[in-house]
C-alpha cells in the first residue's frame, strides 16, 4: 500500500538579529507580503501563497531557523506521524494552536535536532475585496503590479547534518524520497536532496554536511520565482539595491534549478529559483553527481566556482567548532570544492 503524509513545506521560521531590517528587505527585495505580527514575530508570504504565512521573521541574539512547518496529506496524517515517533528521541510533543495552523505535533531530525512540525488545519489567508483576483481565480490576490520578481512561494530549506546519511534515512521513515546527492569522492557526501511525496518542488530539503559539531543549524531557504527570467530580475534588483550577491544567477545540475543566493540584512543566505524538474517518481533512485571536473551538481555549465563563503551556515558555531569547522574546509578532501576551478581552467 502506498502512503503518502507531507503535502508540502508550509512555513519557515527565520530567527534574525536585526528584525526590522530583515522585514523590510523581504518586503522590499523579495516582495513577500505581511500577513501580521505577533509579539517578537512577523508572518510573511509569497503573492501566490494560499496558507497564512510561509515565512516567519522572529528576533532572535542569531541567524538561524526555527520551526519548519509541513502541511500533512489528511487530516489523520498527523497523530500517524506521532505515533511513529512517539517512543523516539525525536519525539518533542503536541501544540494546541498556533498564528496560521491548528493542532501540531513537533518533532526533531535524528542527526541535525532540527525542529520540524506537521499539521493539518491551516489558516487560509483572505484578501481585502480590492486585492483578490476575479479574473484568475486560482490565485488568492492579484499579482503585485510593483515588479515581476516577487516571489511566489516558498520552496525549500537546506540544513547542515553531522551525519547526512542517517538523516535521509531519518526522513525517509515519513515518505521524503531522496533524488539525488553530490559527492567530493565516492561516499563523501556534501549535498543532497529529498522531497515529500506529495511533490510539489524540485526539493523541499536539502541536507549539507556539519563539521562543527554544532546541530540545528541552517544555510538557507529558499522561494521560488515563475520564470527563469524573474532570477535575473531579482539579481538586478538586489545589486541595485545594494545586496551583494553570494552566487549566481546559475544554474544547478541538480534539479536544474536557475538559482541566485543572497544575504539578508541579518546575515543569513536566502535563495530565489525557478526551472527545474520536477522528479513525480516514486521508486526514484537518487543519483550522484561527483563534484571533481567543475562540480555539475552546484553548475550545469561547470563554469563557475563555488565561494569559500558558501559553507557558513547559522548560527555561526562558536570559536572552537568554528576552527574545527573551517579544518575540515581546508581538509585536503574539501579544499577543491569550496573555490573549485571550473573545468579546464
Ligand atoms: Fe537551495
């Protein structure tokens, strides 16, 4: 029998040190759209973004993420995934209500201790008779008429795991499909990703690995754009604006995403994509791209070298793991991939 629980990533927790700033670059940049505030949080979402919030900006002393939220297939599906849970150590507890959803059961990933939570009752988001959309009625609101670039939804988050494999197998256990995988040599893993069977993305997660020892940390989260074309918009809108950009505009063999990465006022990576494939197979198995030749897994066009900057993630470990982090940057394994020469240069 075939059994499917995740529906889709519904929400993102982002913890920043600089809330305000943080908000209004989301606002401004990514065009997100406030829902509303609650104490130390702000609820945003993407334009075409039916549920609630998908993002929510909380003020925290560091860069990080929070909750990751799924919506479950039914309305069972989260008591069946407590169940199966239950007697573990990833085991967190009920929540009776939260801003956005109803009754949630929170759980924490085997390896990397991220908090995730799964619900079936949402909060629809209802907007004011002068923004809905009676000429496309599939959408919740018009489309923002202030730029093409706004986001549309959000598609993934990407953590670091000590130990990758066991957290695949991990998410496996409630129904993610692991589709494809990076590595530096054979059973060296650096990236790979899953998503919930009830596919609506390229990847709804993405793992990294960890080498600080530090768990519950995130490298980024990323939304998604309609055209490949809105990506580059967004990279002129962001260099315009003065927000450097980390990588990209490019695109990944993986997934065959276009993807562009930037930081936050905060500090922390935020992705914008469009493209790719989306992989509906269910019996799918991942395949594995090596990095060595122009890594491409990270670049189609094997063209483009990956930052240094690319494996700090948050929040930032403190100094000793830091050092032990960056040892194994250096390690003679890594020290290609992280400012790789693209292929025959
Ligand atoms: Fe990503």
């Amino acid at each position: 029998m075939s059994e499917i629980l995740l529906s889709q990533l519904a929400h993102v927790e982002l913890f920043s040190p600089k809330p305000e700033e943080t908000v209004a670059w989301l606002k401004d940049i990514f065009g997100l759209e406030e829902t509303t505030r609650e104490g130390q949080s702000v609820y945003l979402r993407g334009w075409a973004e039916w549920l609630h919030s998908s993002l929510i900006v909380t003020e925290a002393k560091e860069s990080g993420v929070g909750r990751i939220g799924w919506r479950t297939y039914g309305a069972e599906d989260p008591e069946t995934i407590a169940k199966r849970l239950q007697d573990s150590e990833e085991h967190v507890g009920w929540v009776d209500d939260w801003t956005g959803h109803g009754r949630t059961y929170q759980y924490r990933s085997a390896f990397g201790r991220h908090l995730h939570e799964v619900f079936w009752d949402v909060d629809l988001y209802e907007a004011p008779e002068d923004k809905k959309d009676h000429a496309v009625p599939n959408r919740p609101q018009k489309i923002p008429t202030n730029g093409g670039s706004a986001v549309r939804y959000l598609d993934h988050v990407t953590m670091p795991s000590a130990n990758m494999k066991g957290d695949i197998e991990f998410y496996k256990k409630l129904g993610a499909r692991h589709t494809a995988a990076t590595e530096v040599e054979p059973g060296f893993s650096v990236f790979s990703t899953l998503t919930c069977n009830g596919i609506r993305s390229t990847h709804d997660i993405a793992l990294v690995p960890d080498f600080s020892g530090v768990t519950g940390r995130a490298h980024h989260i990323a939304f998604r754009v309609d055209q490949r074309v809105d990506v580059e918009r967004m990279a002129e809108i962001a260099v315009s604006h003065g927000t450097p950009i980390e990588l990209g505009p490019g695109v990944h063999g993986i997934d065959e995403i276009t993807y562009l990465y930037l930081r936050e006022p905060g500090g922390f990576r935020m992705e914008v994509n469009s493209g790719g494939w989306v992989n509906s197979m269910p019996d799918w198995e991942p395949k594995t791209y090596q990095a060595a030749g122009g890594n491409p897994g990270q670049s189609i066009y094997r063209n483009v070298a990956m930052p240094e900057s690319f494996y700090e993630a948050w929040p930032l470990p403190p100094k000793e793991a830091a050092e032990k982090e960056q040892e194994a940057v250096n390690s003679e394994q890594l020290a290609d991939f992280f400012q790789q020469k693209p292929q025959g240069v």
